[in-house]
C-alpha cells in the first residue's frame, strides 16, 4: 500500500518494522536540513535589512514580518512547513497502521513528535526561553536548568529561591590537608604553651604600703606604740 505526500512515497512489505525505521530516519534527516535552510535565508535577509534600513524606512519590525512570510511562501512545499511535516507523518503512521495492524511503538512516535517540533527543540535564539511564553525544552536544554548538585529525593530541602537549604555535613581532609595542619598547629601550640607557662608559673609578691600621706611606699611604715 502507498501513499504519496510531497515526493514523500511509504510502501510496507514484510520488513515493515525496517522500512518504518528508514522513513523516520528520512523524515528527521529532510526536517533538520530543511528547517536550517529556511533558518539561514531569514538570518541572510535580516542581516542584509539591518544594514539597509534609516531612519526614513520602515520600522525593523515590519522587515521581520516581511522576511518570516517570504520564507513561509519559499519554503511552504518542504519538511520546514510545520502543516505539511505534520501530515506525512500522519500518512506514515496510517499506513503503518494498515500493513502492520497496530500503531508504531512509543520510541518512533516520540521521535517523530520531535521532529514535528524541530523549531522549538533545536532553536539557535539563545533566548529562546525568554522570547518564548511556553517553551518546549529538549533534554539538553532541560539538564541545564536543573540542579546538579541535588539529587531527586533530596529536592524537599530546596526553597523557592532555588537554594538547597539541608544541613551541611563537613568533608574529611586527606592526607597531605591533615599533615599541613598539624605542622602549623603544632608550632602554634608551642608558642601558646610557653606564654602559658609564663603567665600561670609562681610569680614574686610584692608588697606596697599606703603611707600617712596616702601615698604607695615600698617600705612598711612604723606603727606608733
């Protein structure tokens, strides 16, 4: 059974499950090169605009619209026009139906999903999530916006400012931190140790008289009989 959509032909024999394979790695392969070209010719124009445009012209973004639907027009009958991507997958997975007599299984349908939503998942705008109001994030994107330091089941100890707030547990030295640490603590012992020594060791009395005048005297006044 065939069906035609775009120079896209799907015929099933026996093989089914390899030839399904093969058109999905086409249907990626076309998508990915297909929605770069039509990347790369809106980059090209609005390069070429931003050095043409004054003041007198119109507004930038006006140009931007422009070059989106002149693209849209140029690329409407490829693998870049997200309609007619969406319906040869639809046509593969219909006539996968009818020659295999099930669905394909969830690992090609996600693949083909991806494919479907190459725009989002592969965007070159580096701010794509801020200039996106639900943006769709591919595993790599997503990895990156997650906390690495912080496993799954500890994620109850992370607050809303995204700070892991579990208690802190020290990290034992190693060898050569410990051996640092006992050359420099040792010789600051010693010295604590002698001043210590110093201080607590018995030391002389000296004694002091307040004399008739009240002054300190070192000799003790003669008490009259």
């Amino acid at each position: 059974m065939t069906n035609v959509s775009n120079d896209f032909k799907f015929t099933f024999s026996a093989n089914h499950k390899a030839e399904l394979i093969a058109y999905v790695e086409r249907i990626i392969e076309t998508t990915k090169a297909q929605v770069q070209a039509k990347r790369d010719y809106v980059k090209t124009h609005l390069e070429i605009a931003r050095t043409t445009l004054t003041e007198t012209t119109d507004p930038y973004d006006q140009h931007i619209e422009d070059i989106n639907g002149e693209a849209d027009s140029k690329f409407a009958n490829t693998l870049a026009n997200r309609d007619l991507r969406m319906q040869i997958v639809e046509d593969l997975t219909e006539c996968y139906r009818e020659a295999a007599g099930d669905w394909p299984d969830g690992l090609v349908l996600e693949r083909l999903t991806n494919a479907i939503l190459e725009e989002e998942l592969y965007s070159d705008d580096n701010y794509y999530v801020k200039h996106t109001e639900y943006p769709i994030l591919n595993e790599r994107k997503h990895e990156s916006r997650t906390y690495k330091d912080v496993k799954p089941e500890g994620l109850e100890t992370v607050d809303s400012g995204g700070k892991n707030q579990r208690k802190p547990t020290k990290r034992k030295r190693g060898k050569y931190e410990n051996a640092f640490v006992d050359k420099h603590t040792r010789s600051k012992n010693r010295e604590r140790r002698k001043k210590y020594v110093e201080f607590t060791k018995v030391q002389p009395v000296i004694t002091r008289w307040i004399t008739a005048d009240g002054e300190l005297s070192d000799v003790k006044p003669e008490v009259a009989e």
